[in-house]
C-alpha cells in the first residue's frame, strides 16, 4: 500500500498550532498530544487560509475564528 502525503507541510501545521496556542505541545510530525478539538481548530484554519487564498485575499489569522 502506497504511503500517503500529507497536503499541508509540518511548517505549516505548527503555524496553525501556535495560533491556537497549542505550539507547546505540537512536535513536527507528532501531533498526539493535542486534543481534538485542537486538531478540528487546525483544519477550520487551514479551511479558511486556502478559501481566502483562492479568493485573492492574503490570510489573516486575527479574522480566522
């Protein structure tokens, strides 16, 4: 079985951690020690950087909610 790429970069998910203020406990690569909800926030952040990306706009994390 083929492995599969993650679509978002370590980089980029230790930015939406340390948004959310849970960059302390996030490793690269390692991202156990979050709680769901923590890991939910991730995705709605990265949902809305690649919406406000497509729609010409830079992202700005102080409207990401």
């Amino acid at each position: 079985m083929a492995r599969r790429r993650s679509l978002l970069s370590d980089e980029t998910k230790m930015h939406f951690a340390r948004l959310q203020g849970a960059g302390d406990r996030a490793q690269p690569g390692d991202y156990g020690q979050l709680t769901s909800r923590e890991a939910g926030n991730m995705v709605k952040y990265a949902i809305q950087a690649a919406q406000q990306a497509l729609a010409g706009q830079t992202p700005d994390p102080s409207r990401m909610q």
